[in-house]
C-alpha cells in the first residue's frame, strides 16, 4: 500500500446526488477545505451524524464484528460434521488469504469514498452513468440482506451458548423455543444500547478488541497447560470427518469452508462508520485490512487451541449443551474453569451482536438517506439528542429476529442464516471491486491505495466471491427434506425479487435521480 505524495491530483468532485439536495443546511458556513467534512460534502452529502470515533474506535468495530470467539466457536459443530478438523485448521487459513484480497480491493475504494453509504454508493460513483444507479440499488439491498443476516447468525450464536451456560449452570433445557426467546433477548438489549448507551456502546467497542485480545490468549494458554492429554498433530492437521450424509469428500471440503467465511463477515462496518470517524480516508481503510488480519491470526491460535484439546470427539458432537465447544472446556478444564470461560466467550459474542447492530443501523440508515427501502423516511431519522438513526436500529434488530424465527422449525436454520449473511455481503462487497476493475485507469484512488497491485488483487477478489456465491447455496445435508433444507437460496431470491420488481416498477425513475429530486423540489416550492 502506498499514500499519495503531497501534491497529487485528487479526483474531481461529480455531480451531488439527491442528498446534497435535500440535506444541505441553508446559510450554514462551509466545512474547512481538505477536512473530513468537506470531502463528504464532494461526494454530496452534509455531516449530520456526530464524527467522534478514533481510527482505533473505527478498526475495533470491524474487528468486533468480525469476532473469533464469535464465528469460529458458534460454526464450530458445523466444521466437526463437515470436514472435521482438517478442513477447521486448513479451511481457515486457505479463506483467510483470500479473505485479504477482497479486503484489500474494498479498503482501497474506501479510501477513495469515505461515506457511510459504503458499497452502494462506491458502486454508483464507479459503474457507466446509465447504469449507475441500477448497480447501487442492487449493490445496497444485497448489503441490507446480508447485514441483517449477520447480525442474527452473531446474536443467534450467542444465544446458543448462553443456553448452554445456563444449561450446566442451573439444568436449563435447550429447546429451540427456548432459544428463540434467549435470541430475542440479546437483540433486544443491544436495541437498547444503541438507542441509549451510544457513548458506552463506543466505549465497549474499544473495550471488545482487548476482551477479545486477551480472551483468546487466557483460553487457548488454559487449552495447552491444563488438560492430561491432548490430541496429535496428524489429527488435528489431517483429521476428515464427514457427517453430512454425501459421499463425495470434495463437496463437503468446500461446503465446509462455510465455517471459516461466515467468520470474516462484517468488516465493511469500517466503512459504514467512516462519517463518524476522524481521518476517515485512511483510517476506514485500515480498518478494513487491519481487522482482517488480526482476525485471521487470531483464530488460528484459538482453533488450533481447541481442537488440540478435544478430549472426545463423539462426546463433543453429542454434547446436552448443543455446544461443542462448551463441551471441550469442559472436558478439558473441569465444570468450574470451563464455565468461566464460556462466559468469556459469550462477553465477546455479545460484544460482537453489539457491534453489528451498530453497523446495520448505519447502513439501514445511509440506504433509507436515499429512499431506497420501504418507509424510507422512518428509518433515516436521526435523535436530537444521540445524533443516531435510532428507528434503523430497531429495524436492523427486527429483521435479525425474522430471520431466526425458521429455527423453530428447521435445524439447518443456523447455517442457512449463516449461509445467507456471506452470499448477501460478499456480492455487495465485490460489485465495488468488479465495476473498480472495469473502470481501469480512470479510476482516482484516495489516500490509501494499492498501487500496480490494485488489478491482480482485485481479480482475485472478484473470482474467490463468485465460487462462494455458488457453494453456499447448495445443500449442506443429505437427504435433502424440509428439516435440513438449505433456505438461503429462497431468501435471496425474495429479497432479489422484491428489489427487482420496485427497480423496474418505480425506484429506476428516481433512485439516485437529481432530475427527479429537483422537480420533487419545485412542486414543493409552488
């Protein structure tokens, strides 16, 4: 990566779109040049949201989200049935590297258009002009899908093992109904963080890469120096275990690597942040790569921690938590310390649900800016006291608790919602990417940027989302019934519907239109 020299010609601002005519404040005094404030209001939009986050404030939300001790532990059965160890160590560090390269390519445009509106409005500034707002419309309601997505597989996971805490802790039994009401719960709380808590929500935002930080390094040290006994190498690196009922070991290889992918989601809240943010041009971008990599060190440390330490394999899978990995503490550490750091790793989880209530909202927020979802009007609202869009975050909150409710009744629901958080967010954020690549010379980077690697990382990128795109929409369970049907097809294609048939029906007539904005204004006027 390399920064601009002092100098250096920086892109032209293009035409505001409907924002800068609707949102800029009459007679209010221009932003100083070449602050974070005038460069939002380049790309069309006024500062209306409060900018107090530090470029570590901002990381440490990525990093949240992101969540090892979120992803890889509430996946972590999924990875014991479908591939079994080998693919839970080799799976991560294989997605990992090419989880890089799609950061990478994203941070770069970051730098370039640093607006909480993040992917859609990068896709609008990179695709041909005719097509320009198709692109963003596209580009947003794939972002909106998998945001809420991931924020329910994050809360319905932390769920999960505080059932299980609560299971060995005062015989609570785990029913799926039970979990719902846990799930609806913790959405709940983190509602009300967001809407009340803000400062404390930033607070425990940097607070979370410290519990994270140290919960890995308490937990995986306890894994390696309390238990008798622990697993071999040849296990834990080459170990296949296929509970998926296919017979073909190449296709649960790669359906497999769900486990590790699921866990790099939600790294784009760097740039959904990037208006609250100091510094936004550089510091959205390294906190991007930044979260991305530690994330992926981490990890590592915290799988191969666990999976070293499985006392017994059957007995982990069989567990009456409904946990695995609550089962291995267990085993490995005895019933006190075991429950002591689950409760670690239920802190971070709920940390993590927080984080992406967090930035759900924003991205719900910036979308609604735009007129892009249903009530529109509602959900850009911002608290006079706060500086908050509070009703998208309870619309962030509510659409992650619909997509938990098939639990009740399917259960494959957790690796479909799972499924459909990295289909929905991963085409969103390679759209940016791929129209980047189709743009060639003409694109004006920002301050922070890939230099003569910006192509062959961007293809990389681009090609790594086109095969996850398709394998995580194919079945996870053989035989394929209406328990262990893979629904993520189905809700992208409803969401793909809804917003195809609003494009061709209305929004492609204003969507991102200042024409349409000016006459609106007009009418008004008279």
């Amino acid at each position: 990566m390399t920064s601009n020299p002092p100098g250096a010609p920086s892109e032209q601002p293009s035409p505001a779109t409907p924002q800068t005519l609707s949102k800029q404040v009459p007679h209010a005094a221009p932003p100083p040049a070449g602050s974070d404030e005038a460069r939002l209001a380049e790309l069309g939009y006024t500062q209306v949201l409060a900018r107090r986050m530090s470029a570590f404030s901002n990381y440490a939300v990525s990093f949240t989200i992101i969540s090892v001790l979120s992803g890889c532990l509430t996946l972590y059965l999924f990875g014991m049935n479908t591939g079994g160890p080998v693919l839970i160590t080799w799976g991560w560090v294989g997605v990992g590297l090419m989880t890089l390269f799609v950061g990478l390519a994203m941070a770069e445009i970051c730098s370039a258009y640093p607006t909480s509106a993040g992917l859609y409005f990068w896709a609008h500034r990179l695709a041909p002009p005719r097509s320009a707002a198709a692109w963003a419309w596209f580009t947003g309601w794939f972002n909106v899908l998998g945001q809420v997505a991931v924020t329910a597989g994050i809360d319905f996971g932390a769920a999960s093992f505080l059932g299980a805490y609560l299971n060995l802790q005062f015989d609570f039994e785990v029913t799926p109904g039970r979990t719902i009401l846990l799930f609806a719960a913790i959405l709940l709380l983190h509602g009300l963080l967001n809407t009340f808590g803000v400062r404390i929500v930033a607070i425990l935002n940097s607070v979370s890469v410290w519990w994270h930080v140290l919960g890995v390094a308490v937990i995986v040290g306890a894994l390696t120096f309390v238990p008798d006994s622990h697993q071999s190498a040849s296990f834990v690196f080459t170990e296949f275990v296929n509970n998926t009922g296919w017979g073909s070991g190449f296709y649960v290889v790669m359906i497999g690597l769900l486990m590790a992918q699921y866990t790099f989601t939600g790294y784009d809240a760097s740039a959904h942040m990037t208006e609250e943010t100091h510094d936004a041009a550089t510091a959205g971008p390294r906190g991007i790569v930044q979260s991305i990599w530690t994330s992926w060190i981490a990890g590592f440390v915290l799988l191969l921690g666990f999976t070293f330490a499985i006392q017994s394999y059957d007995g982990a899978l069989a567990s009456p938590t409904g946990a695995p990995p609550a089962q291995i503490l267990l085993d490995a550490l005895g019933a006190t310390t075991g429950k002591l750091l689950l409760l670690v790793v239920i802190g971070a989880q709920l940390f993590c649900g927080m984080a992406s209530v967090t930035a759900n909202s924003r991205m719900i927020y910036a979308f609604s800016r735009d007129g892009a979802l249903p009530f529109s009007r509602v959900w850009h609202t911002v608290s006079p006291r706060t500086r908050t869009p509070v009703a998208a975050v309870w619309l962030a909150a509510f659409g992650a608790l619909v997509l938990g409710l098939p639990y009740l009744i399917n259960v494959t629901a957790y690796a479909a919602v799972t499924s459909i958080a990295v289909i929905g967010l991963y085409i969103a954020y390679v759209i940016p990417t791929l129209l980047r690549l189709l743009r060639g010379d003409d694109f004006r980077p920002g301050p922070w940027h890939l230099g003569r690697w910006s192509r062959p990382i961007g293809i990389v990128a681009v090609v790594w989302v086109a095969v996850i795109t398709v394998l995580f929409m194919l079945p996870q369970v053989s035989p394929v019934t209406w328990e262990t049907f893979n629904y993520a097809p189905v809700a992208v294609l409803v969401v793909l519907g809804f917003a195809a048939t609003w494009w061709f029906a209305s929004a492609r007539h204003w969507f991102l239109n200042p024409d349409h904005k000016r006459t609106i204004a007009r009418g008004k006027a008279r």
